[in-house]
C-alpha cells in the first residue's frame, strides 16, 4: 500500500505468487504496487538485508572514559554498580554533567556484563517427589498491622510447607527466631499433617545462631538434629545466603499474607480481643487454603512417615531465684510472682509465648513472657495479684514503685491514679488506688469496676473508696430457715428387726 514500507513476508508472498499469476495479480494479492513488483524483479533480495543497519547519529558520551576508566574498573571489580561508578566519575571529572549520563551508563554496563562480565549463578528447579521435603521459614508480619486489644501486635509467622503438595501450617511467633518457636510451630504442622516427610529444610536459622558462642552454636545444632531425629526426618539447611534454595516456602510466604491481609479485609476490622483469638483466624484462613488442596494432601500422606508416640520437648529450660521484691529478672524482663515463693529457687520452661514455672517437680504457675525492648533497657511483667497484699500494708509504695506503670491491669486505673495525684495529697493518692486494686482483686471485678472508674473521670468527679465496694459487692439475700426434723430413735428398731430364718 502507497505509504509504507514493504516487508520480508511481503515479499516471501509475492515471489511465491508470481511463479502462477501475472505480476499484476500477483502484486494485488500481496499488496503491492506494480512498480514495486518490479523493483523486486530487479534486485530479489529480502528488505531485511537492503537496509542498511543502523550507525551512531551522535558522539559517545563516554567515548574518552569507557576504556581508559570504566572498564578497567569493572575488570577488576565486577560487582560495582553504576551509580557507584557515576560517583566516582563526577569525582573524577568535576566538570561534565554526569546526571544526565546516567541512563547511558547504566545500559553499558549492563551490555559489558552480559558480553564480558562474569559467570552468574544459576538456579536449577527441582522435581519434589511426594513426603519427601518439609520446608519452614519465619516471615515478618508487620505488614498486617495486626492489633490486640488496641495494642500493636509485634510479631512474626513460623511457615511450614510441604513442597509437593502445597500443605502448609501458620504459627503466630511473639519474638523473633528462635529455635523455641521452630520446635513448637514444627511440631504443631507435623502433627496437624499427620505425618513427617523423609527431609526437613530450614535457612539455618540464622537469626538464631546470631551472637551465640560457638558452643552454644553447637548446642543448637545438636538440637535441631534431635529434633529432626525425633520424627525420623534428615535435617537440611540452606547455603549460606541461598534463600532462593528454600524458594518453596518463600514464593508461599507472600501468598499467606496476602491471604491473611484480604480476610482481613472482609472481617472488616484489624484487632482482635485476645492472641488466642487472632491466632484461631490464622488457623482458619491456613485451614481453608489447605482445603483447597484436599486431593494432593491425601495423595502425599501415604508417603509420609508415622508419627513418634508423643511430641518431644520444645521448650529450653532455666532456673531462677525469687528475690524479697516478689520477683525475679530473666532475660533483662522482670516477673512478679506470689510472695509465698520468695526465697524459691523456680524451674522455668521457656516457650515463645509463655514461662511455665516449676517449684521441683510441681507447676506453680504460668507467666506471660515479655521481652526486653533493647539498648540495655528492662521490661517488666507484673500481676497485681502477686504483690497487692503487700501494697496494702504500705500503700505510699506505689508513689515511686519501679514497675508501677505496668502494675495496673487497664488504663483506668492509672487515669484514676494521676487524677488523685492531680487533686490531692499523695498519701490519699496511694490508699485510694492501692484500694481500688484490692477492690477489683477481691471481688473478682476488674473490667466492670475499670469501666465505672472510667465512667466517674468522664464525668470529672473522683472515685470514692468507700461508696464503690458497697456497688461490687456480691448481693446477699436473706439466710432461709429451715427445719431440720430428726427422727425418733425408735424408728431405728425397724431396721434392726430379724426374723427367725429369714436372713436379712
């Protein structure tokens, strides 16, 4: 057609055409022009080789640089990038703008790399027969903006993920890795799969290995390979920087986020009541995208390996002393415990999530776990209940109290506290609140009394100790009589009575 320019298949066309139309015809039927069939008759060659490739319409830029700076610096160090280099250029060079080279400089280099420049690495897919290979990964969970009860959730996920058919299992990790939270989450996904694959694969739990002696280092291998041994599994890890060898597990990270981020998005609301209600949401939403793969899972679960009689251990272990504060400090975070077991030495069994203290062989209680903010800095995690008993007998205890922000069990009672610090003397201060924690303590009524303290600092008023008991009291009907009728001893005799031969 008149306008544009003819191409390769065109002409492949009209040759093929002319050896049984006319050239006329021939011509229409490829859309040519008859003068263009006979430029074509002429000189056959394709328009592809006619033209003539394509020179430089305009000086190299880097024509004075390349071979006397630039590329003698890549030969030696391969691995510079360009903006380090354009650096190093308008250091060099003070005089030329080498901001608008940029674009240039960059599609050079890549040019030499991919002509001259090094061996890249090279990953090779794998086929996963199936119950071969488990594969388990932490993955930041910030993204999610996840709050608990109004409060920030700090926390990440322990991914497992079966690479043949696609089960996986959420664990809900409060710290950071550790091997405390791989044994519990892997242990919790095995269990849940109901068997265990020929190989377990991690990244080496590199975080947990950070800044450990080489003795603990060792310590935790040995763990690890008896846990792994425990179900019959070869440990593996990943080559040091290799985090696309665990490339099953991290391609599925970002599919269980983004999972877990649009139900959120249905459920319409980010916070959760508690941590065990979060964590049941992430069990249903792992637990509808293993449906999906119901067919698969099955498939792979003949190949798997029983499971032992019972889990092993996923928990370390410590012993503490409980000092005269009520208390004891591990890991830079201050517990409170009942005042009973001050002088106590306490075994502690310590999960990601919770301590679990043993006095011998006797659980005692179980403790939240906290964890130290970092720079040096301590944490405290404290149970009113533990040391309100004490409070009371020295109730001016409270005034410069070291943990007394993390004493009170909800904000309306420290709002309660700085109002009656704010109104009067110190001294009140401290009784009245220190009774308010009695109160809510003793009768059982800590959400209930914190929403009337609420209600009473709304309004601009103090709460009154003595008017506030007599309201959460338990209410206390009139006793009944009742008539307790003994009967006559007589009637005993009754009981007694034997007839002769009749046997009782």
């Amino acid at each position: 057609m008149p306008g544009r320019h003819i191409n390769d298949r065109q002409q492949r066309l009209y040759m093929t055409l002319r050896s049984s139309h006319t050239q006329p015809v021939a011509a229409a039927k490829a859309g040519l022009s008859v003068a263009t069939a006979r430029r074509i008759e002429r000189d056959p060659r394709p328009p592809g080789i006619k033209k003539a490739p394509r020179t430089r319409r305009r000086p190299d830029p880097l024509e004075d640089v390349w071979d006397a700076e630039i590329r003698p610096m890549l030969e030696r160090a391969p691995g510079l990038r360009p903006y380090t280099i354009l650096g190093e250029m308008a250091l060099r060079h003070p005089g030329r703008n080498w901001e608008a080279l940029r674009r240039t400089l960059e599609r050079r280099i890549r040019i030499w790399k991919a002509i001259e420049g090094p061996e890249r690495e090279v990953i090779f897919r794998q086929q996963h027969p199936p119950g071969r290979m488990g594969l388990s990964d932490f993955t930041d969970a910030a993204d999610l903006a996840v709050t608990v009860a109004h409060e920030p959730l700090n926390h990440r996920l322990f991914h497992f993920w079966m690479a043949f058919s696609g089960f996986e299992h959420g664990h809900v990790v409060l710290g950071g890795e550790s091997f405390v939270a791989l044994a519990e989450g892997l242990q919790d996904a095995l269990w849940s799969l109901g068997g265990a694959p020929g190989q377990h694969r991690t990244d080496s739990l590199s975080a947990a290995f950070r800044n450990l002696e080489p003795t603990a280092a060792e310590d935790l291998t040995q763990r690890y390979e008896e846990l792994c041994a425990h179900y019959g599994m070869e440990p593996t890890r990943n080559n040091t920087g290799g985090a696309h060898e665990n490339g099953a597990v991290e391609s599925a990270h970002g599919h269980l986020k983004t999972a877990l981020d649009q139900a959120l998005l249905l459920r319409g609301s980010r916070d959760f009541d508690s941590l065990a209600d979060y964590r049941a949401f992430v069990d249903e939403v792992v637990g509808r995208r293993n449906a999906a793969r119901r067919k698969e899972i099955e498939a792979e679960r003949s190949h798997l390996k029983p499971l032992p009689p019972r889990r092993t251990s996923d928990y370390e272990e410590d012993v503490v002393t409980v000092t005269s504060t009520s208390g004891f400090v591990f890991r830079k975070v201050f517990y409170t415990v009942p005042s009973r077991l001050i002088g106590h030495r306490l075994r502690l069994r310590i999960y990601d999530d919770r301590l679990e203290a043993f006095l011998g062989s006797t659980p005692v209680l179980t403790l939240r776990r906290g964890r130290s903010p970092g720079d040096g800095q301590h944490a405290q995690v404290v149970d009113y209940r533990h040391v309100i008993h004490a409070l009371k007998a020295k109730p001016m205890a409270l005034l410069n109290l070291v943990y007394r922000e993390a004493l009170f069990p909800r904000a309306a009672y420290k709002r309660a506290f700085e109002a009656l610090l704010a109104a009067g003397p110190e001294r009140a201060a401290c009784r009245t609140t220190v009774g308010l924690l009695a109160l809510a303590h003793e009768q059982g009524c800590e959400a209930e009394l914190a929403a009337a303290l609420d209600q009473i600092l709304t309004a601009g008023e103090l709460p009154d100790l003595e008017a506030l008991p007599s309201r959460f009291a338990p209410a206390r009907g009139p006793i009944p009589q009742i008539d307790v009728r003994l009967p006559s001893l007589a009637s005993y005799d009754a009981l007694c009575a034997v007839q002769t031969g009749v046997p009782l």
